[in-house]
C-alpha cells in the first residue's frame, strides 16, 4: 500500500467516479412523481455523491471545502460525521440542510433518491450549536408557540397541547417545563443541558423525519452529553428518523448510540460505515488498534498523526480510493445507487412552505413579542426612566424661554438637543435586537413563518408602548418649558415626538439586522445620528451646507422634527412680536431668519412616516437576507 503509486490511485477513482456519475443520469429520478400515502408515514433515507463545495478566497484563489464526497444516511439511525478540527463537518452539515447555496455546489444530494430543493425544510430539522431561545420565556411556552407557528392550522388547540406535552415527556422536560430558560443575565433558569434538549424539542415540533444536529454535545458535561444523545439515538431508532450530527471526539458510551460514522479530514471523507470496521481499515495503513480503546478516538488520533506527519493526508487518500474501488468491484456501489432511485415517496405535504397562513402567524407573533415585552418591563421601566430624567433637566434648563430673538434660540436648542437625546439613547434595545436576531435565523430558515410576519409584528407591537414614552415626554418638556399654550400644538408636538421615537427605534433594528456584532451596531448607529443632526438644520442652515454635501440635508431623519416642531412653536405665537421693542420682528420674518418660512407642518409629517417605514423595509430585506442564506 505505501509503495503505490498515489497518481494511479487517484486515476482509479475518477475512472470510479465517472461510471457512477454515468449510471446515475441514466436513471435519474427527476421525471418521478411523488406518491400520495397518507396512512402510512413516509420516512426518508439521505443520500450525497460526488459533492464538491470551492470558495473563492480573497486574491482569486479557490479554497476545497468539500472534495468529491459520498455517503449515505438511513433512517432510523443516528449518523456521526467526525473528523479533527478544521475538517469542514460543519460546513457538510449546512450543505445538507440547504445553508449552503446549491449553486455553489457540484454533485447531489437526495432525499429518497430525488435532488433537495427548497421545501426540504418542511420535513427537516436543524439544530444549532448555539440555543437561540428567548430566555424569559418557560420550557412549556417556548414550545407551545412553536407549535401554532409549526403545526398545521387544521390541528386543534388539544392536538397542539398534546403535541407539546408528548415531547416534554419524550425529551425528558417535564420537571423543567413552568421554568423560564434563563441566561447569563436572567438568573434561575435551566441548566445548559437541558436547554439543548429544548433547542432539539422545538425543531421537533412539525414531527421532522430527518434532523440535523451541529455539535450538540460541545459545552455539556458527560452526563449531560449522554443523556443528549441517548435522547437523539431514541428519536432515531422508535420514529425512524434520519438524525445527522456532527461530534468531537465522543466517549465509548456516546459511540454505542451511534449507528454510523463519516470520518473527514481537510474536507475529505475517508471512511463511512460503522465504527466496528475503523479496526480493519487503519491497519491497512499500518496502524494497528490496541484493544478496549474507542475505536473512533483511536481513528481521530490516528489522522492527526498522519497528518503533521512527512506523508501527510495523501496517506488516507490513498486508502480511500482503494476502498472506493473494492466497493465497485463486489457490487456495492451498484447496489446502493439502485436503493436510491427506488426511493420516491413523499408526504403529502412535502412541498408546503408554511404551515399556518399569515394571519394566524402574525397573531401568534403578536402575543409572543407583547409577552416578551411585558417579562422585559425593567427594560422598558428604565428607557421611561431616562426620557422622564431628560425631559425635567431639559425643560427646566430651557424653562419659560422669553419671547424674543434669544428665546427663539433656546427654544431651537432645547428642540435640538432632546433630539440628539432621544435618538442616541435608542442604542440600550440593540441586545434585543440581537437576540431576536439568532432565534429568527433559526426560526424562519426553516420555515416556521414568513419574515414579513415577523418584522410587521414587532412593529405594531412596540407602538403603544412608543406612545406611551412619547406622551410622558412631550407632557415634561412642553409645558415645564412654557411652550405655546395651545391643545393643538401640543398635539401635534406630541404626535412628531412619537414618530422620532419610532424612527430611533426603526434605525435601531435595522442596524441589528444588518449587522451582527453589538459593537459595530453601536458604532454605524452613532455615527448615522451624528451626520443626520449635523445637517438637521440646527448646525447650519441649508444655504451654508456645500452644494456637495446637499443631499445630506435632505435624507437626514432629523431634519423633518426639527424644522416641524420650530415652526410648529412659532406659528402657535404668530400674533407675538419678537425682538427688542425698536426692532420688532413677527413669526413670519423669524421664520424667514432660520430659513424655515416654506416648511409645511403636514409635510414633515408624511416624509418622517416615509423614512420609519423605509428603514423597516431596509429590516425586512436584512432579514430576508440572513434566512436565505446561507453561504454563496
């Protein structure tokens, strides 16, 4: 074996490849129509062949993330992809279960003997390595919401409950169903352990018949480790599942529950099959395994020595397209691609994208996102807090502002400075945003609702309780300060205060869909008010802007509040004289002094609607973006 010639071998195997490749085309299944079954559920073996996944690396060169790699997972076991660190499990895992752009790979991968597509998602599950869960909800309501978004809407309410109370007991959660989950900040909740079990029972919930699992043993403790995946081998063995996983180094008791293993090494797969067979496959390289060793640690070890050895992988290579080659010579190849195109059936519902239609989600959204709110009231208590503490400093800094040209000037201050205040002080939600940023991916990548519905609740949900900060803000500072005395214009100086505090908290989360890391939230945030109230008009009036530095005017979000609570001020006191008694100026010629004479009230209120609708949209399309993605 050492002394073959690696060149032949690898002749050998694309000669392999290329009459499997053959046969497959010949009897391609894409013509075959799925067969209705609904006595008898149908269950689904995955099959991949020759898939390859390249990614351009800066400067124009292609990195080999997977190379030319072929398995098989049955139903009904457990399958563990291995292999060192570095090895691309994970990235085989996501171009399993479709977060990977199928464009950008070469090869196939099937579902009982038909390429994937986009609906694969309704009967396959995908489980982070990370619990994206809301952490003041409890075990029970986690999972409940997950069932009416989930479960079809023919289910009734009983059926959901039951549902929901079968997998409590399956997955071992009744004792922890009525406590919250909890994190590092919410203290009292659920151990680690047992918040992996939850992560595995809400992608459970629509009864998956194949489950992906990224590293769920990484950070539990053995026994934790075990109990997860004895729960998984369960799942697999009494559901006729097709449970995936990717592990590290997993200890002899783990190994018992798994059915099947695929060995990978630098994108490589060099062994597939049960781990009883890993004695006989290393000892044809050399590398003999004592006895009452873990047969699959033993294999781990055993690849990272030959790979920082002088051979290197190509060692393992080789050996790979020996037993590629054994494989065709007994048939088995053969075989197994005939077992493949014989595998047609579906569910009925296979091709469904959403279980629910859309005013059930976005009812089910809605009660889900006021429920958070209400168990984050601090939250909500301390951003009061502060626009309360805000608006008595400013109002009584700027309190009875004299009517004349120095009064105009405080009252322009006050106007720009609460802006600045309420605006960068949005920034405290960004955790939020972030949070629900992960349990979205999660949630709407595989399907459970669409991402309008959830970018449109959280919306009108957050209204009232905008409304009400608007009203407490606008009651401090309007009449402390000694504004006009009139109903009216403060009415409308409440209204635009509303809708500033909705455009803070517009930008907010659009700046957590778009980027992922508080601290470049914060920074990109930041720095958009900063520009956006250095040409609202306070700073310097437009014809002192730089014509090149124009349209900065224009798009600035704090222009409109601005210029529409000055000049709704002014006009409340148009019978008032401004200036010094010899130099007396009325509200018209002020106006005309701060360039604000053609500013229309109702105006300013549409293009601030304009701008709070434009950066939900902007949401929209980022959210639309993280669920479709997914690598290129």
């Amino acid at each position: 074996m050492r002394g073959a010639d690696p060149p032949s071998r690898l002749s050998s195997c694309n000669s392999i490849r290329s009459t499997l490749s053959r046969s497959w085309e010949s009897l391609s299944p894409r013509s075959m129509q799925p067969r209705n079954n609904k006595e008898e559920k149908v269950f689904y073996n995955l099959s991949v062949r020759n898939l390859t996944y390249k990614m351009k690396e800066e400067g124009g060169s292609t990195k080999i993330l997977l190379n030319n790699i072929s398995f098989r997972a049955n139903h009904g076991e457990v399958l563990a992809i291995a292999g060192p660190t570095g090895s691309s499990k994970s990235t085989l895992l996501d171009a399993l279960a479709g977060r990977i752009d199928r464009r950008s790979l070469s090869g196939a991968i099937l579902v009982n003997g038909v390429p994937v597509d986009k609906y694969f998602r309704r009967v396959s599950g995908y489980v982070m390595q990370d619990d994206a869960l809301y952490p003041v909800l409890t075990v029970r309501e986690t999972l409940m919401f997950s069932a009416r978004l989930r479960l079809p809407a023919t289910w009734t309410d009983d059926e959901k409950i039951a549902r929901v109370e079968a997998i409590l007991e399956e997955l071992g959660l009744q004792l922890c169903a009525d406590l919250i989950i909890g994190d590092d900040l919410v203290r009292g909740g659920i151990s680690r352990g047992e918040k992996r079990r939850v992560s595995i029972a809400v992608d459970l919930m629509h009864d998956p018949a194949v489950l992906f699992l990224d590293k769920p043993t990484t950070g539990l403790d053995s026994f934790s480790a075990y109990q997860v995946m004895q729960k998984l081998h369960t799942l697999a063995e009494a559901h006729n599942r097709t449970v995936i996983v990717t592990i590290h180094q997993p200890s002899y008791t783990i190994l018992e529950l798994i059915h099947n293993t695929v060995l990978m090494i630098q994108g490589n797969v060099i062994y597939s099959g049960h781990h009883d067979g890993l004695v006989n496959y290393f000892s044809d390289i050399g590398y003999n395994m004592p006895e009452y060793v873990n047969p699959l640690e033993y294999a781990l070890d055993t690849m990272q020595q030959v790979k920082v050895s002088s051979v290197g992988v190509a060692q393992l290579l080789e050996l790979k397209v020996v037993k590629e080659k054994e494989k065709v010579m007994d048939g088995q190849a053969a075989r197994e691609l005939e077992a493949e195109l014989s595998e047609y059936d579906f569910d009925d519902d296979f091709h469904i994208p959403y279980a629910t239609c859309l005013s059930s989600e976005l009812s089910v959204l809605a009660e889900r996102n006021f429920k958070l709110i209400v168990r984050t009231r601090p939250l909500f208590f301390a951003r009061l807090a502060i626009l309360i503490i805000g608006g008595l400093v400013t109002s009584t800094v700027f309190h009875h502002a004299t009517y004349d040209l120095d009064g105009v000037t405080k009252r322009l201050s006050m106007t720009a400075f609460l802006l600045a205040y309420c605006t960068f002080t949005s920034s405290q939600v960004m955790p939020i945003f972030l949070q629900e940023r992960k349990i979205f991916i999660r949630e709407a990548s595989r399907g459970a609702y669409r991402p309008a519905s959830f970018v449109l609740t959280q919306t009108i949900v957050h209204l009232p309780f905008l409304f009400v900060q608007a009203v407490v803000l606008s009651v401090l500072t309007y009449f402390i300060a000694g504004w006009a005395k009139s109903f009216g214009a403060w009415g409308y100086y409440m209204w635009m205060w509303f809708l500033v505090l909705s455009l803070a908290h517009a930008m907010a989360s659009c700046c957590a869909g778009w980027f992922p890391n508080i601290m470049v939230c914060q920074a990109v945030l930041s720095a958009t008010l900063s520009f956006f109230l250095l040409f609202s008009g306070f700073f310097l009036r437009r014809e002192a802007i730089p014509k090149g530095w124009l349209w900065l005017h224009y798009i600035s979000g704090l222009k409109y509040p601005y210029e529409g609570l000055v000049v709704n001020e002014m006009t409340s006191l148009w019978n008032t004289n401004w200036g010094s008694p010899e130099n007396n100026l009325n509200f018209f010629q002020v106006l005309q002094k701060y360039d604000l004479e053609h500013v229309s009230l109702v105006n300013n209120v549409f293009i601030l609607i304009f701008f709070i609708v434009l950066y939900r949209v902007l949401y929209y399309v980022a959210f639309l973006r993280n669920v479709r993605d997914i690598r290129k």
